[in-house]
C-alpha cells in the first residue's frame, strides 16, 4: 500500500511537470498518463496484488488521481485550442477595442426634419423628385412659358447635352409632379436641394436647400393658408412670435405674398438679423393660379390649393449661429463635430 502511495505521487508529480504548449503535446499527455497503455492502466493492472481489505482505499486512491489527470488535460486542450485560434488569425484578442466615432446628422438636414415634422402633425405626407428637371416642371407647368420674364428672377444652370434639361431652381417643380398624378386631394411637403448661378459668397450659394408645401382641395382659401403657416411658426419659433403677409409676385399663385415673422433674436427690437426691421422673411406663398392647376390637368372651378416655399439654410444658419452659408457644404469635419448625435 505505501508502495502505490509513492507510485501515485509520483504520477502526480510527472502529471504536473508534462511540459504542453501546443495541441499536439495536449495529445501526447492524454496519451501518456490516460491511454490505454498509459501509466493509470499500468497501475490498475497492479490491483491484483493488492491485499483484499486494502483495495477499497487504493481504488479510491486511483480515481482521485484519474480524474486529477483528466481535468488537468481538459485544461491543457482548451488553453492550447484558443492559443491557436489566436495565433492564426494574427488577432491579439486581448487588445482593448478602438473606439468607433459615431457620425451625426447634417445641421440642414436636422433643420429640413424639423420643418417636416411640424407640418406632418397636420397631415402633410413628403414627396421627393429629381435635381434635373425638364424645362415644362420648373418653369412651363409654373406658369412660366418661354421667354417670360420672371425666368431671369432665378439664374439657371442649364444641362449642355440638353437644353430642355435644367438644374431645379425651386423645389415648386415637384408641385407639378404631384399635381399631375391626380391623386386629390393632395396635402404634401416636398424637400430638395435646388440649384442657382450665383456667386458663392458668405450670404449666396450655387446650390442650397428648400422645402415646398402644397394643399390642393375643394374650397382651400388663403384663410387655411394663413392659419396652418402660423402654426408652422409658433411651433418653430414660438407662440410669441407674430407673423405679417406682405403683397408679392409669383407666377405660379395668385395672390402671392411672402411672409414674415417678428425677429426672433431681438423679438421685434431692431438687430443686425432683422436689419433693425423688426420682421425677418421667411418664406414666399399664395394660392395656386389656376393656370397651374389647368397644366395639371385639375378643374380650378373645383378645386384651390395654396402653396409655399422656405430655404432651409437660412432658418439653420440662425438657429445654430452659422455665420458663413460655405460652412454648410464644405464637409470640414471640425464644423460637423460641433452638431453631435441628438442623445
Ligand atoms: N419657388 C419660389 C422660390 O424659389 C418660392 C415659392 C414662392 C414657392 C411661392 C411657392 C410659392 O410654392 O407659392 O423663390
């Protein structure tokens, strides 16, 4: 019995000095101290020899240490297995991870979203259309025929290869196309970027942004227009803030207005936003003419509409203090960072 017991030790001593680095060697130990030729069967087989009353206690001796080198294996496998995934993937799993940066919404598209979003509350659905136009959509359709003077109110990019083609220089051309599905009534918001020949400068851009409405059903009055751009306002600007309609032209409404509404920097004091007026613009509306309705194939003995146009840049440039209309379609990333993900 004090035989086994040094043997046993032993065993164990060799079980914890078996050097395993690799599966391979993992292989080798099971093989070694677990095989079936391995050094536990060679020392059960001595069992025989035991003395009868002695074996209950050997036995247990023998399991003890067969389960010792069982787990001991189970160990080396799994250490070897991931030290080898590890290795040939060239991956160092234990390098702290890098950090992602996060991008965030462009400040005229959290402007153009906002706008959205107000005017949703009141059922307006959002419509998209092309940046090339044909000539009938920004102009014709808008009551603008060939030749009529209020083309040059907008300078015009026109497409080379075509010259029916243009650059939209207005969002109110997806008017058109909407209008011309003939899906009445039609209560739609149509968000674009438009295209115009100026010189860039701080205060001018070649392209910028806008947002069209357009209401078209029976008995529409220029009321309705009025009541739901003061609640454009109020939920915009606040419910101090006073709107004014000023007489205009545009030939594609009539009457047309543009509106403004009390300065909300200086609330009506005189500042350099307002130019000491007291009232900033902010869009220009009115109600379809009924030429345009016609050009769409709408009866305007049946059916009015109202519309309305806004630049978005502008609205951004004050609510976010942005000096420069550059700024916005430069991409330098250290303006962007300053308008992080919303939390
Ligand atoms: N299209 C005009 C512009 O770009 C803005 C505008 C004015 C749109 C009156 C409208 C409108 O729908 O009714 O200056």
């Amino acid at each position: 019995m004090e035989a086994l017991r040094q043997q046993l030790a032993q065993l164990r001593q060799e079980i914890d000095s078996f050097p395993v680095l690799q599966p391979a060697d993992a292989e080798a130990f099971r093989i070694r101290f677990l095989g079936s030729k391995g050094s536990l069967k060679s020392i059960m087989g001595e069992m025989k020899n035991v003395l009868p009353e002695q074996r209950k206690e050997a036995g247990q001796l023998l399991n003890e240490i067969k389960s010792y080198a069982e787990s001991v294996y189970q160990q080396h496998v799994d250490r070897t297995a991931a030290k080898t995934t590890e290795t040939n993937s060239g991956i160092d799993r234990s390098r702290p991870g890098s950090p992602q940066a996060i991008g965030s919404r462009h400040p005229v598209t959290r402007m153009k979203n906002e706008i959205i979003g107000i005017f949703q509350k009141l059922g307006f659905a959002v419509a998209e259309g092309p940046e090339i136009e044909d000539d009938w959509h920004n102009f014709g359709a808008l009551n603008l025929p060939a030749h009529h003077p209020a083309r040059d109110m907008q300078d015009t990019f026109y497409v080379q290869q075509n010259p029916d083609w243009v650059l939209r220089t207005h969002t109110s051309s997806v008017q058109i196309r909407e209008m011309e599905k003939g899906n009445l009534p039609i209560r739609m918001l149509m968000p674009g970027r438009v295209f115009r020949n100026e010189t860039i400068s701080a205060r001018s851009h070649c392209f910028f942004h806008q947002v069209e409405g357009l209401y078209i059903d029976e008995q529409v009055s220029f009321a309705d227009l009025k009541q739901t751009l003061y609640f454009f306002v109020q939920e915009m600007y606040g419910k101090d803030v006073k709107i004014r309609f000023r007489p205009s032209y545009f030939p594609f409404t009539e009457p047309s207005a543009e509106m403004d509404i009390t300065c909300f920097i200086c609330g009506g004091e005189g500042c350099p936003v307002c130019k000491k007026s007291g009232w900033v613009e902010i869009l220009g509306c009115g109600m379809v003419h009924p030429n345009v309705l016609r050009n769409c194939q709408i009866d305007p003995e049946k059916y009015t509409g109202f519309a309305f146009g806004m630049g978005v840049e502008r609205p951004a440039m004050l609510k976010y203090g942005v000096n420069d209309l550059r700024l916005f379609s430069e991409n330098d990333v250290r303006f962007l960072r300053q308008f992080p993900a919303l939390s």
